[in-house]
C-alpha cells in the first residue's frame, strides 16, 4: 500500500545535532568502560601474606608437622572435655568436632611417620 502524502523530511536545528552529537559521544565512552571494566580488568595483585603470625620460611617439614600434631593433640582433649560439660544436643556437636580433630591428628601422625620413620 502507498502512502498518498510522503513523510516530511526530518529538518533539525544545530543544537538538536549538537545534543545529539554529545549524546552519541557520552553513550561510546560509556561503552569503551563498560568493554574495558569486563574484558580488560586490572591484573590481580599477589596476596603478601600477615607478618602477625608469620612462620619461619626455613623451618623444616618435620618439625611443622610435629607442632600440628601437638596442637590437634590438645585440641582433641579440649573438646573432649568440653562436651563433658553440655546438655545431649550441643554434646553431640562438639563430640562430632572432637571426632574430626582426631581424624585430623591421625592424618598427620601418618604423614610424620612418612617424614621420619621411626625404626
């Protein structure tokens, strides 16, 4: 179907192009951030560990493994007694942690065993 009247031609003043201009150009930096914010993100900075609590970089693998050993050791006797002290519900919770600090000392009993044999 033909339209029997054409459309007018679109006339725009100079500060209409203006804005329009200004628009485009505020949308295309808008764009090259948002490209530039997802696929050229800033390299990640290596994570410098706290020198609070900073363990010796040349102490041995032995003598590590025997210090955890030592602290899951008392931690398994810490839980053990406080368990002793709750009620049925919360017993159970800190006898499963107990459970678990034990496992965790026996892992590492394996693993110093492997460090040094004891013949």
């Amino acid at each position: 179907m033909t339209k029997p009247v054409p459309d007018p031609p679109l006339e725009t003043t100079p500060l209409e192009d203006a804005l329009r201009a200004d628009d485009q150009l505020k949308n295309r930096e808008a764009i090259k951030r948002a490209l530039d914010f997802y696929l050229s993100p800033d390299p990640i900075k290596p994570r410098l560990p706290s020198t609070m609590f900073l363990v010796h970089p040349n102490i041995d693998t032995e003598s590590l493994l025997a210090h955890a050993c030592e602290s899951l050791a008392s931690a398994h006797v810490m839980a053990g007694d406080f368990a002793d002290q709750l009620s049925r519900p919360q017993r159970s919770t800190a006898l499963a942690i107990q459970q678990i600090v034990m496992l965790a000392e026996l892992a590492v009993n394996r693993v110093l065993d492997r460090v040094d044999p004891q013949s």
